[in-house]
C-alpha cells in the first residue's frame, strides 16, 4: 500500500467516524497489541483484510509510528506463522507518512477447508474469531462447529429418515421423475424403480442395511409430508406495510410447508398476491408486470432451499421471505460452501453444492402440475437473478455471506426512477455522467463495486475511473484494501437518502384524479406513473387511464419511450410558468 493510499483510507475513516470491516487500525505506541493476534485470526477466517499499525483511531486517525518498525513487523510475521493454527499468509509493507513509519500487514482469507483459524494459546473453540463490524468477535459453539463441517462435502442430506417409508414419497411425483430418469439414462431403462430410487439417493439403507427408506433429500423432493418427520424444515413468509410499526401484524404471514416443489410454488404464490402489478396491451395480449421478477424471486427461493445448510445444527431454522415496501429479502440457514465468494456471485458455471444429493434429485423433480423441473438450470440462479433486476431497470441484487446464513435482497425500485434522480440532483449529483448516477444509484440501495458497475454495461477501466472520481468528489467512500473494494455513501449523503426513502407520501391536491395528477406534476419535476401512483394514493390502473386522457387533450407530455417503466410525464403548463 503506497503513502497516498493509506492517507486515503484514513481520510475515509475520519468521515465516516469509525473503522471498515476489512480494515484495522492499531496505534501500537505503548508497545506491541497483544490483540493482534486475534484480529489475524479474524481475518483469516472472514474476508481477509488490511492491518495498519502506528495509527490511533482513539485520536481522531492521527499518525503515531512506530519506534521500531522492523521489530514489530518480525513478531506480526512471526505471530501469524507460529501463535496461529493454521499459520496464516500475511504480506507487510512499510509506509512512511509525514516522517512516521507505519505497518501495513494484508492477511489473507483461508480456503474453506482450513477454516477456522484460532489463537493456539486458546485452542480451537476458545480461540476462534470473526469479524463483526468493526471489531472481532469470538466465533461461537456452532459457527465453529458449521466451519469444521464445510472442510469435507456434508452428507446430511443422505441421512436415512428411519421412521418413514416409501409410502411417504408423493407416488405421482416419483413416476414422472422415473420415467424421465429412464428417457435420460440407459442404464436406468431395465432397473427397477427401487433400484433407480436407490442410484440417484432418493432411498438409502439404513444402518443394519436391512431396509432401505427415503434419505432427507428424496423427503424433501418427494415427501407428502417432511415436515412430519422434520417440523422445522419450512419456508417462513411475511409482507410488512409501509406505515406499519414494531409489533404490528404482517399484511401476510404464510407458513409454507410441504415438498421442496411444492414449497417453491406456495411462495411464489404468496410473492404474487403481495406485489403490486401493472398491465399493457400489445400485439401478444394483454400482460401483467410485476414490481419484481417472479423469475429472480423464484430462483432466490430454490437455491435457499437447495443450499440452505441441513446438518442438525440448523433444522430449527427455517428459509425466510420477507417482502418490505422496498425490497424482498430470502434468508437461508448456513453460508456459501466450498470455494464460492461473493465476489464469485454472478459470474456464469461458479457454483459449489453443499447438498450435493438434493441438487441431482431436484435437476430430475418436475414443479407440480408443470413440465418445468425445480432445479434446470444450476449454476445459472444468481446470475439470473441478476440479469432479470438489470432488465427489470432495478438495482444488482445485494448479496451477503456469514458462517450461519446467505441473505439475497432484492430492491424494488427502479436504479433510475424520477424520484432517484431528484435525489442526485439534490446531492448535486444530477449533472454527472450516466455511469456516475448509475453507481451512486447502486450505492442508495447498499453498495457499489468495480464488477457491478461492469455487469451494467461500463468497462473495467471506466468503472474504475467514476469510482475514484466520486470518492475524490466526497460522494462515496471506499470499503476495502486491494482485494474486496467496495463502495458505499458518506454519512451525510446516506442520511439525505435515507430521509428521502422514510418521506411518507401525501396527497395534497383535491378534485378529479385527473385534475390531482395535473396538479401534482405542476408542483415539480416529471414523475413516473409509479411515481404518481405513489404520491397521490390513486390506483395505479387510474393513473394510467387519466395519464392518457390528459396526453390527449395536450394538459400533458408523455417522456421516454412509451412502454418504459422509466417513462416520465410532465404538465405542459409548467412550460409557460403557470
């Protein structure tokens, strides 16, 4: 890390008043940190991160030294290789600032199977960290216990379910899969249904290999009824208002239960009736488009349920939906496994299958009373989750990755609605290239990275350029070292996006619908159908009848293309002042 690098971070960290994630800093002034030894360790076993030391945060970031640079750089080194199990890879440099020498130490994630890395003074439960915020945290009983189980391929979903039968799969299910399997695989053409039953995993021997009864996969897959043997093992779905407070009820509140498919569909369902639609007519028919891809919610869904840990750790926990007034959000019990990052997310063929039984049963299971097979396409779910928010004009679906749980939030609003756009003009932002509003955009919903950008249309070299140019510009603040850059808004503007999202619309015009929304666009700029639905509490489906009534008798301009849900409508009147 070069001089003006470090000063950058620094600078970054003062803004914000407080450290990254990926980034500690020590004063070291009173002698070598006997913490550390624990922040490497906290490192190795999250993202990897960057270590600065002869920094003291207590004192506003100042820049204290190091008395003896070369003397604290052989103990970390010496610290990481022999004080920690396994030894950890640690890079030093040296960093001059203003006369002062600072230490600047990147320590490297480990693969999975070495993790967790621990304090060997402590032992491998006691001495196990994490990175939380900005801090490290001792790692507890089960994440260390979940870490220990992703070193080998987990074979949960093989176990034998000893109180069920044959007689508890969905027989309908089981032919269709069957005959499939028999169309695909020669071998399978004179094979009894037990037998082929028994190759793919959906039954499995017990034990005393006496009987053979349904694995927690083939339950899953087929079961009539898992959650008889497994209570647990659900999809828990809620929607929340807008105006609701703590401890009201949900708008919905659905427990799914059943198969794996049959689970899938139910939640799609629910997502359905709680998401709000808009129709259009074309030379196809009429259409329903709803305010999120039923496709990417789909494909969110299944890889939860395909992913989601199983050991017995976690059969108490179960995948969760929840749809808010801005976004969708599916939880599932356990992180990536295997050598899968989040910065691998979206990229096509990358994938690593914990439940490696159910993901083969579930690419021959059919979705009930479809031709369409639950598991089609693997590899390609996030991906498609990505490319149907682009399509959608929606923001890259955020992603994040802990020992215990994935989460994937989706953002309903448009990247570039009307009412972003008064946001950037507000933060004196309106003015800046398209790739400049695009990534602050991104930033308004979560964060931003070199690759998002990329998956948006700019090139690696222009991305990296905006980014830069608005950290310079106070517009962003850069998350990160040299591997995992991210970044997010200042404080400042955060909050100028965050009062802008909690603004409670309110209708402020009487009269006709059609004399509110002429009214309503006279008090600014132009707005989205969505938009004006939002603000005057009219219908949807009214907006866009008296939308069309006005562009008629020339009260109002239509801009954009016409079937763009970016499409922005202005009164003609505020053309001459009025």
């Amino acid at each position: 890390m070069e001089s003006n690098e470090l000063l950058d971070v620094i600078e970054s960290m003062r803004r914000i008043g407080g450290e990254f994630d990926d980034v500690e800093l020590k004063s070291a002034a009173g002698g070598y940190p006997k913490s550390v030894v624990e922040t490497i360790v906290s490192f190795a076993n999250t993202r990897g991160g960057t270590l600065v030391l002869g920094v003291d945060e207590d004192a506003d970031f100042d820049i204290v030294g190091l008395s003896n640079a070369a003397a604290t750089r052989t103990t970390l080194v010496g610290q990481a290789a022999d004080a920690v199990v396994p030894a950890v890879p640690v890079e030093t440099d040296f960093v001059e600032i203003e006369g002062k020498v600072c230490l600047v130490a990147t320590i490297s994630e480990l693969p999975v199977h070495l993790k967790p890395a621990y304090v060997k003074t402590k032992g491998p439960w006691a001495g196990a960290y994490v990175r939380s915020g900005d801090g490290d945290r001792k790692m507890t009983t089960a994440e260390v216990e979940l870490l220990h189980a992703s070193r080998r391929q987990p074979l949960d979903d093989r176990e034998p379910v000893l109180q069920a039968s044959v007689d508890d799969l969905n027989r309908t299910a089981l032919l269709r899969s069957l005959d499939r399997l028999r169309r695909d695989v020669p071998s399978f053409a004179e094979a009894s249904d037990e037998d082929v039953l028994r190759r793919i995993g959906v039954l499995v021997f017990t034990p005393d290999r006496e009987a053979l009864v349904p694995s927690l996969a083939g339950l899953l897959a087929f079961g009539s009824f898992p959650q008889e043997f497994f209570p647990q093992l659900f999809v828990s779905f809620t929607a929340r208002g807008a105006d609701m407070a703590d401890g009201e009820r949900f708008l919905d509140n659905v427990t799914v239960r059943g198969s794996i498919p049959e689970m899938v569909a139910q939640t799609i369902a629910a997502a359905r009736r709680n998401m709000s639609a808009r129709s259009s007519v074309s030379a196809e028919g009429r259409q329903e488009r709803f305010e999120y891809s039923l496709e990417a919610v789909r494909e969110a869904v299944v890889n939860a349920l395909l992913h989601r840990d199983y050991s017995s750790l976690t059969r108490g926990t179960q995948v969760q939906v929840e749809i808010t007034p801005d976004s969708i959000v599916v939880r599932n019990p356990g992180g990536l496994y295997g050598p899968v990052s989040e910065d691998d997310l979206g990229e096509e063929g990358i994938s690593s299958s914990r439940n490696a039984t159910l993901a083969q049963i579930l690419s021959d299971t059919y979705m009930p009373a479809s031709d369409r097979l639950v598991a089609e396409n693997r590899a390609s779910g996030i991906p498609r989750i990505i490319s149907e928010a682009r399509a959608y004009g929606q923001g890259r679906p955020q992603f994040a990755n802990s020992i215990t749980q994935f989460r994937v939030t989706m953002n309903g609003s448009e990247l570039l609605s009307a009412d972003t756009l008064r946001w950037l003009a507000a933060i004196g932002a309106a003015d800046l290239g398209p790739n400049h509003r695009l990534a602050l955009a991104m930033m308004r919903q979560g964060h931003v990275t070199n690759e998002a950008l990329r998956e948006w249309g700019a090139d690696r070299i222009e991305a990296g350029a905006v980014l830069r140019e608005l950290v310079e510009a106070g517009l962003a603040v850069k998350e990160g070292g040299r591997r995992y850059a991210r970044y997010v808004l200042p404080p400042d503007v955060r909050a100028a996006a965050e009062a802008a999202r909690s603004a409670t619309p309110v209708r402020v015009h009487e009269g006709t619908p059609g004399e509110v929304l002429l009214a309503t666009l006279r008090d600014g700029q132009p707005l989205t159908a969505r938009d004006l639905s939002t603000r005057t509490q009219l219908a949807p489906s009214t907006v866009r009848w008296w939308l069309r009534k006005l562009i008629d008798k020339g009260e109002v301009e239509g801009l954009g293309a016409l079937k763009s849900p970016l499409r922005a409508y202005r009164s003609r009147s505020s053309d001459i002042g009025e």
